[in-house]
C-alpha cells in the first residue's frame, strides 16, 4: 500500500483564494495586529510570513516590535492601543521569560483573538462552541474534512498535550465523535497507543519520532512536528517508511503548516464579521 497525500499546500490554496475573494468585497478591509517581543529569530521569520500572506488576500497588517525587557503594564496597554485599531490581534509566541504569558495572552479582547488562545474561546471550545479556534488543530481537521475522512467512530491518538495543538485538538475530535488518547513525555510505551490509532497525529518535533511499527496499517497520519535534520525542514513520521503503510499521511512540509496560516487568516476575517455584528447590535 501507498499512502495518499494529504496536500496541506493545495487546500490552504483553496481557502486563500476564497478569502481573497471574500475580502475584496469588503469596506473596510479588516486589519490585523501582530505584536512581537524581543529578538527570537523564528518569531521573526513566523510574524513576517504572516504578514506577507496576510497582504496578499488583502488585510492590512502591521506587527509591532517591542524590546526584550519592556515590563508587563507597558506591554499590556500597547497590546490594547493596537487592538483598538484592529479587528484581530496576534501576540507572537513565545514571549520572553520576564512576562507572565497567560496573563497577556488572556488580556487580549476575545473577540479579536484570532489565534483562539484566550481562556474564553479556549472554555467556548470545550463547551463545543467553535468560534475563533486556534489555527493548527483547526486546520487538522478541515484538511480530514477536504478528504473526506470523518472523523465519527475513529479512535485518534495524539502526541501532544500543548495549549496550541494537543489540548484544543481533543474538543474539535470530540464535537466529531471520535475517541481520543492523548500521549506524552510520561506516557508508558507511546507505540501501544500509537499502533490501534486509526487516525495518528504526531506533533512533538522529533525528527523520526513515529517509525512505521508504531503505525497502524491503513491509518491516517498527521505529521504537525517541524526540526531541521541537515539543514532541511522534516517533520516527526519517518515519512519513507510510513507511506507504505499508512492510507493517507501529510508531508512535511506542504502539509499543516500552510493550513495553519491559512486558518489563522480566516480567523481574521470571521473576527471582523464578529465585529460588524456587535457594531450593528450596539446601534
Ligand atoms: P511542545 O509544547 O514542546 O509540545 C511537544 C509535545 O511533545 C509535548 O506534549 C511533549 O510532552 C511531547 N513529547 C516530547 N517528547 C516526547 C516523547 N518522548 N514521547 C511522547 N511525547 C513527547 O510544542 P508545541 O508548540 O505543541 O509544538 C509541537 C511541534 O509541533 C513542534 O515541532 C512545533 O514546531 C510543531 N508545530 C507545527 C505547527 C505547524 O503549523 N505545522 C504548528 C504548531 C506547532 P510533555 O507535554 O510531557 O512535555
């Protein structure tokens, strides 16, 4: 057997170019805040992709850079001058140590937390309510959806157990009627979990984490991990080795990744619908 492709790249394509059409048509355009603090390189590289692919289906984004050590309170009341001339507003992750991540995060309006991190959309989430929901778990799910791969009756086994894909991953496969096993870093034998998985999304960022005995034949694999082996990116799945068992598995890259941007910006534009909503209500 030769896994299918599940193409991250193709589908984040699709919804681009639906929200490109969807923003054209509106007055005003909805805009985007992305804060960044501190000099981590890789924030660097992650808040300009998101700018540049944001630009491109029409949001204006600005990200606003702060120094490393700029204190909690002054932080606080930037993140809301900026909000307050944003439909969606992004804290780049992570921040440095001196600041209490949650305390920000959650300071943020939830109806203009477009990456879904806020306590209140993470609670709304697991009361099965699906507003703005982060963007990698919610695009998991809409590339199973683009495949046609219901999601009802499977038993799915995660590793992972992060705010950012684990945790919000488990209430999206629930409301979907799946039975779901998370695994970590204390969990006992990852492989028996992983081996009666019929779908199996990896996401701990070890190159070759999942080999093809840890793979049940014929299941769905989801490679969300992302390390660099010799200067290329690879994900967690011995992907040459599983493609001969698996039905279906996504590439790294080409395959979460480009959905995940792709989900974050239409959580961009759902906030702005939220928005004029309120707006409409409040008149
Ligand atoms: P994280 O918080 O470090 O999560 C890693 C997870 O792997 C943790 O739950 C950890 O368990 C678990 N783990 C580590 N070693 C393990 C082991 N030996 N056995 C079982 N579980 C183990 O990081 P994250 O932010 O969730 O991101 C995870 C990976 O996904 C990273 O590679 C990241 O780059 C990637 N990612 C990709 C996208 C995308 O769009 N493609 C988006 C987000 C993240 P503990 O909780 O016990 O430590």
């Amino acid at each position: 057997m030769t896994a299918k492709i599940l193409d991250g790249k193709k589908v984040a394509q699709k919804v681009f170019d639906s929200l490109r059409k969807e923003i054209s048509s509106r007055d005003p355009k909805p805009r985007l805040a992305i804060i960044r603090v501190g000099d981590n390189p890789a924030s660097k590289i992650y808040t300009s992709l998101k700018k540049k692919r944001s630009e491109e289906i029409g949001i204006n984004t600005e990200i606003y850079s702060f120094q490393e050590n700029i204190n909690e309170k002054d932080l606080l009341s930037r993140i809301k001058e900026k909000e307050a001339i944003s439909e969606g507003i992004i804290v780049q992750l992570p921040l440095p140590r001196n600041l209490d991540e949650k305390k920000i995060l959650n300071a943020v309006d939830p109806q203009k937390d477009v990456d879904g991190f806020t306590a209140v959309n993470l609670g709304k989430l697991l009361q099965g309510e699906e507003k703005l929901v982060p963007a990698t778990p919610k695009g998991i799910i809409r590339l199973l959806e683009e495949y046609n791969l219901s999601l009802e009756g499977k038993r799915v086994v995660i590793v992972n157990r992060s705010v950012i894909v684990g945790k919000p991953l488990v209430a999206l496969l629930l409301n979907r009627g799946a039975t779901v096993t998370i695994c970590h870093s204390q969990t006992k034998n990852v492989a028996e979990h992983t081996r009666n998985a019929d779908v199996l999304i990896s996401a701990v960022g070890k190159s070759k984490f999942i080999t093809s005995e840890m793979v049940k034949e014929g299941a769905v694999v989801i490679d969300v991990g992302i390390s660099k082996e010799e200067g290329r990116i690879v994900g967690d799945v011995d992907f040459e080795e599983v493609l001969n068992k698996a039905s279906y598995i996504t590439p790294v890259p080409g395959g979460v990744g480009p959905m995940t941007v792709a989900m974050l910006l239409e959580n961009v534009m759902l906030a702005q619908s939220f928005y004029n909503k309120f707006k409409k209500v409040k008149k």
